[in-house]
C-alpha cells in the first residue's frame, strides 16, 4: 500500500492508539493535516502551541499513557519548547511532531525554519529528524517506546514538508531495534535484600516517595509495603496522591513548603527508603544538612539518580512496580515485628502532628479572604476524587498543603520547571483525559494571565473545566520573597486586583464568570459552579494579598531551620 | 552543530592535569547528531572534555568516541551514567590509564634556518618521530606517541620558531591480558 508520508504518520499515530492531539496548523505541518480531516483521532486547536504542550502533558498526568501534540515549524516549535522541558523535568510521556522547512532548504535561513532538534536535544529524552518518509513508521514506533518505557519523558519527531509529501511503501515495525536503550526493570535481588535487612533494623524509618511511584502505577504496591510495616510516608510535591492523605502513616508534603512532622521526620530519621523521588534542593534544603542521621535506600529508574545528590547505602535500579513488592516479599521472610520496633518513632510524629499541624486564620467576619480557606471550601464540596491541576507559585503550595489528596493521578502541577501558565492548559487536557471526572485548576492571577487563551480552546471544544484564581493581585510568591528577605522592597511584582477583570474576560471566552470577595460568598459560588457542566467556569477569588505560605525553609538553610509560621518569623 | 573531530586546548601544562583525566571509550550509533549530543550533555550538565576524537569503527553501524573527561568537574560515574541515557549510546567503557595503551598524534611546521635544520631533524629522530614535508625554510614534523611523550617534544620544539602546532586527542585501547585464561569463576563469588 502506497501512502505519503503525511498519511504514513497518521496512521502510525492510530497504530499506537493515539485518540487526541492537541495542536495547531501551519505551512510545514499543512500537509499532514491533510489526511487527520479523515482519522479517528480527535484533534483540539489550541490556541498557543505551549498550550498544546501542557494540555498533552495534563492528558498524561491522569491516563498515564503518552500526551500527543502536533504543530508547525520555527516560532511554532520554539512555543512549545517550555512544555517540553517542563515534561523533561517532570518525567511525563510526551511525543510532540513538529513540522520542518522541506529537506533541501534546511540550513538555509528558510522562512519559519529554526533548528528545531537542535534546540530541543537537552529537555527532550530523544528526538528524530526524519529525513525519508520510509523511516515514519520505524520512528514514530520507538518515539513511543522511548516517551513510555523506562524514566518516562518527552519525545520530539521533526518533519521535513517535503518528505510528508513524499510517496512510501506502509509497514508497520513488528518491534523497536535500539540496541543502546534497555532500561532495566528488575531489582538486583541482593539489594533488595540489603534494603530488606536495613529497613528490618530500622527505629525511625520514613517512605521518601516520589513522582516516580505514580509513573510506575505503584500505588497499592506502595500501600501494601507501608502498611505490612508500619512505616510512615512523606509524599513530594511530585507524589501528593501516590498515598492517601488520610492514611494515618502519610505525613503530607517535605520541603521548602513542607509541613513540620513530613520536613522534621526526614531530619531525625535513621533511614530513608527512597522511591522514585530524587533529592530535589526543594525537598533536601541545603543537602549538607539534610536527613543528616539516615542511612539511604534509592530506588529508581533511572541509574543517574543514584548517587547524584546523595549516595546511598543501598542503591537499586528497576521498576518500582516490580521492585516494591519484592523488597515487601523479602522483609516479610525477614519475621520481624516492625510495627512495635516502630512504636516510638511513631509516637513521637503524632506529638509533631498535634503540635504543629497546618494552620490558618480566616476571620469570621469574611475579610480578609484566606486562599486556604477557598481551597478547603473547594475539597469539601467536591468529588473526592476530583482532579486538581495547579499553576506556580503561592496558590500552588496552598493547594497541595490543604487538598487531601486520596487518589493517584488526581494532582497535576508543575514541580520540576515551576512553569508559570501550565495550569489552564493542563487542566484541559486533564478533563480531555478524564472526562468523567471534575477538574478545577486552582490557579494564581499571574499564571493565569499567562495561558487564559486556552479557556476559548476549552469553550469552543466543549471541555468545562472550571478554574478558581486566588487573586491575591500580586506575583505572590515572589512577593512573599520580597517581604521577607529584601526587606519589604517590593520590585515589580503588583498586577492589580481587577485589571485585567477577570469575570468579564471569562465571560469573553465563553466561560461563566463568577467574583467572590468575602468568605460568605465562597459556598455560593462554589456551588454554582458545580452545578455548571456544559461550558468552563471560572471564579475570581479576591484573597488576601498579605498571606504567605508557611512553614517555610529559607533558601539556602537546612530543613532543621523551619520557620512555622508568622509568628514565629517575628521571633526570629 | 559543528564540531572538528578533535578539540584539544591550546598551551598549558598538560602533565599535571593526567590525575584528574579520564579516558572513557564511547561506542555510539553512527548516526547523524550523536557528536551534537554528547557535546550538548557535557555542556548542559557542566562537565568538562579535555579532548575528544572520533572515528568509524571496524563495523559501519557504530563510531568510538573517545573522551578525556576532567573528573574534577563531576564525578566520573554521573558522567557516564548520565551519558549512558542517550539513546544512541551503546557501550562505555573507562579506560584506566595505567592499563591502557593510548596514543595521540601531533603535527608542526617549524622554521628553520641553515643551522637548525640538522639539529631539528636530529630532535625528531631521537623521539622517533618524521619529517613529513619539507618547505624552503620549513619542516613538517610529525610524533604519535603517548600524550606525555608528546608534551616533552612539544616542549623541545618551543626552541624552534613555530609556525603551527596541531594535535589530535588521544585515541586508547584496553591493554591486551598477558597471562592465560583462568578456569571460569563460579558464580555465586560475582560481586553486585
Ligand atoms: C514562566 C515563569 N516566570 C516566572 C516565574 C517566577 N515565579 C514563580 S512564582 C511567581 C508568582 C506567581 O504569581 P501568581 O500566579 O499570581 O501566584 P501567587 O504566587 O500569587 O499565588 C513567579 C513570577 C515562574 N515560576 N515561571
Ligand atoms: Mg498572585
């Protein structure tokens, strides 16, 4: 069967079961749109390419399976270029087809070319030119088995015009041939019995879990191993979700912005049982002071982790779906009464617990409006599992501190880049995914303003997400910076309350637009935006611009400086 | 991206630097951008190459990049776990120096005058090296040897008015085994 390269490509993409591309058209791409106007595959025209981008990486956040984009050459495939790297950082499948100038004007300052693989080649996990249109289906098959296997990632596959419309003869691969990728899967059986050993010695042990558990569907392989034990788990930005939040061993989020029992557990620990996080300077603080009594399990994919920030005792590459449950296997043979060797340590975190939980003060007279109040209110009244997508900054510390969190896959963030404008976009392709499930972006006035088109995307397309902004009028977070280490000298971080106006730019795109600006209105709002299924929402949310997210590790400290709380800041 | 095939900087004291180098054996995919990739890994994750070669091997399929990496700028073991992520990546292997057999090639046109030239041909003979040009009033000299070898000479033809010195980077194999073949170990002894 002759095909040109153009349909070659759209029939690999059905092939690999792809049933939606976010994308939007343009000279070099033209020709494979061509032969979608006669595919299953649902195609969403977005409304910036770096929306495309996070609409296929919010896709695969809660389907687990790879995030499709599809858009032009040049400026087309430099807008996208920010969603890559944030998938990159983020371990999140992606395979994004860029169109290129025809292969005889490549190299010549062709209009709308730009080096496109060259400038993707460090926030992509591989990327292809493809230079003959015999090659698309062989391609298009390993971008798949890269984007997927292994360390998860994006994946970019760069197409000449000139060879979309090349004639070919279709095959399809029977299977990948990359002799120098092999991820290894399987847990080295000795580790996982030092790690059994250690973990069976251990008085004060704590689950340092990552994102890397809900790449690898580990979930309730995660549970079985904490509750066979008894040992308490931190959850990271990345993994809030990958343990229930109303398990009694889960202690929430480490870090920065972590809580006191999830940072202070880690500081006191005597062993941490890494699983597929990666010592990120948000979770360790300054890594000389960090988990300075644990002795360390790392578990990962991705060899290159081991041993990058922090070398561990007992380092372990493979799959955690499969290396979770034999490291329970081998503890089990191992007969030991963990749960009243445990008894102390967890004693001793219910105290912290009591102590020191999170904590906020909405005054009862409705003004200020505190965000976390908002977010409360948000969780109460919806699903539980409702699918949560964050933008950066305040809001989003606020959202993955007071949401509880009981499913996988239902908090979507950007943790790694911190990409200001994911949410809206991402939120998208959440509910694109996941249609059967509710999706609110909780989203900042800043970020908003930095992908909001994609609400005209969501109207026209039918996808009714519903966005709340916690309209602090300020680039908060780094206005809290400002606050508290310029010495209140606040450089070009006011945006204004009601410029732009929110409910009347939602209102332009389609959506219903709500403003609420004293607690009493919150319930009302909420729930009428619950009742809305048929069109986007969003609610501009007026909170308190003076709040700062707490506890806080100053940048540079280590974890044992916490600050709780405002008052303590005074103190100090 | 460009890249000529061997990148060795200009001057400096070379002997000194031989503790904190490197040498790993990279088999890659001959492929188009492989060469752009391993440059853009080094410079991205800030590790330094000292030099770098690279040619076709016996099979068309595959190229030997040979790296000297400075491991003061990043553990030798990221370095090669993180180069071991590209895709096109096959097989690494560090090639200890002291159990190595490494060689780099070093080419110079020096001028010369009626009572230098003897004595410049009498420099190369010592060190085993040849006369590959001969020009009115300048010698082409050429060395392969080891690199320390070729920073002594380096070093000689400094006397010399030099009007071009270009060296290649080295290209190493693993020593060949000497003794014989031991019965195979068993394999309950193999270290993790
Ligand atoms: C694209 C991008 N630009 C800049 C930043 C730096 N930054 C981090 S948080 C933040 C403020 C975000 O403001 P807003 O969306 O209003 O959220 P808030 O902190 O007020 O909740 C900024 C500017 C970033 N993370 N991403
Ligand atoms: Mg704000």
């Amino acid at each position: 069967m002759q095909l040109t390269g153009a349909q070659a490509l759209i029939k690999s993409l059905e092939m690999e079961q792809v049933e939606v591309i976010f994308g939007l058209p343009g000279g070099a791409i033209l020709p494979v749109y061509d032969p979608l106007l006669d595919s299953t595959i649902r195609h969403i025209l977005v409304r910036h390419e770096q929306g495309a981008g996070h609409a296929a990486e919010g896709y695969a956040h809660v389907t687990g399976r790879p995030g499709v984009a599809m858009v032009t050459s040049g400026p087309a495939a430099t807008n996208i270029v920010t969603a890559l790297a944030d998938a990159y950082m983020d371990s999140i499948p992606l395979v994004v087809i860029t169109g290129q100038v025809g292969t005889s004007l490549i190299g010549t300052d062709a209009f709308q070319e730009a080096d496109t693989t060259g400038i993707t080649m460090s926030v992509t996990k591989h990327n292809w030119l493809i230079t003959d249109a015999s090659q698309i289906p062989t391609v298009v098959r390993e971008a798949f088995h890269v984007a997927t296997t292994g360390r998860p990632g994006p994946v970019l596959i760069d197409l000449p015009k000139d060879v979309s419309n090349q004639a070919m003869e279709w095959y399809w691969p029977e299977s990948v041939d990359l002799p120098g990728y092999k991820p290894t899967l399987k847990g080295h059986p000795k580790m996982i019995q030092e790690a059994a050993k250690l973990i069976s010695k251990s008085l004060r042990p704590v689950l340092y879990v990552g994102g890397g558990v809900l790449r690898a569907g580990a979930t309730k392989e995660l549970l079985a191993l904490a509750e066979h034990c008894g040992i308490p788990v931190v959850t990271t930005l990345m993994a809030r979700g990958a343990f229930p939040d109303d398990n009694p061993l889960c202690l929430g989020m480490p870090g920065m912005h972590g809580n006191y029992t999830a940072v202070t557990s880690m500081q006191k620990s005597d062993l941490l049982i890494t699983l597929g996080a990666r010592f990120d300077d948000r979770v360790t603080g300054n890594v000389a002071g960090f988990a300075p009594y644990a002795k360390v399990i790392h578990v990962d994919i991705d060899p290159a982790e081991l041993g990058k920030i922090r070398n561990p005792d007992v380092p372990i590459v493979g799959d955690l779906k499969l290396v979770i449950p034999e490291l329970t296997r081998e503890i089990k043979k191992l007969k030991v009464d963990l749960k009243s060797q445990l008894e102390p340590w967890i004693a001793e975190l219910d105290t912290w617990r009591e102590k020191y939980p999170l904590s906020y003060n909405q005054d009862p007279g409705g003004r200020p409006l505190k965000p976390q109040y908002v977010i409360e209110r948000l969780r109460q009244m919806a699903p539980p599992d409702t699918i949560v997508v964050s933008g950066v900054g305040q809001h989003q510390m606020w959202a993955s501190q007071f949401w509880k969190f009981n499913h996988p896959n239902t908090w979507v963030n950007s943790g790694g880049l911190g990409t200001m404008g994911f949410a809206v976009p991402a939120a998208l392709g959440a509910k694109v995914g996941r249609p059967d499930k509710v999706v609110w972006a909780i989203d900042g006035d800043g970020c908003f303003q930095m992908t909001a088109q994609e609400l005209v995307t969501a109207t026209a397309e039918r996808i009714p997400i519903k966005v709340a902004i916690l309209n602090n009028a300020y680039l908060g977070m780094v206005r809290q910076w400002q606050e508290m280490f310029y010495d209140q000298r606040y450089s070009e971080v006011y945006l204004s309350p009601d410029l732009p106006d929110y409910v009347k730019w939602a209102e332009a795109m389609g959506c219903v637009g709500i403003r609420v600006d004293s607690a009493d209105e919150v319930e009302v709002a909420i729930e009428k935006a619950n009742s809305i299924n048929d069109r986007p929402v969003v609610i501009d949310f007026r909170t308190d611009t003076w709040e700062k997210v707490f506890p806080m590790v100053p940048a540079g400290k280590t974890n044992d400086e916490i600050v709780i709380g405002p008052q303590e800041m005074e103190r100090k | 991206m460009t890249f000529s095939s061997s990148v060795v900087p200009m001057g400096g004291n070379r002997t000194n630097l031989e503790a904190k180098h490197h040498v790993l054996s990279v088999l890659v995919e001959n492929k188009s951008g492989v060469l752009a990739r391993i440059a853009q890994l080094f410079s991205r994750r800030g590790y330094n190459i000292y030099s770098l070669s690279v040619a076709p091997t016996e099979d068309e399929r595959f190229s030997r990049v040979t790296i000297v990496v400075d491991v003061e700028s990043a553990p030798l073991e990221q370095i090669t776990k993180q180069l071991h992520k590209l895709i096109n990546v096959l097989k690494i292997s560090e090639i200890n120096a002291a159990q190595a057999v490494e060689y780099e090639l070093l080419m110079g046109s020096i001028s010369t005058s009626s009572e230098t030239r003897s004595e410049l041909i009498e420099l190369v003979r010592i060190f085993d090296g040849k006369i590959v040009d001969v020009g009115f009033d300048k010698l082409t000299v050429m060395l392969a040897g080891s690199p320390k070898m070729l920073d002594d000479f380096e070093a000689l033809l400094g006397a010399y008015p030099i009007v071009e010195i270009q060296r290649t980077g080295r290209v190493a194999l693993q020593k060949l085994d000497r003794s014989a073949p031991t019965r195979a170990r068993s394999k309950s002894g193999k270290a993790s």
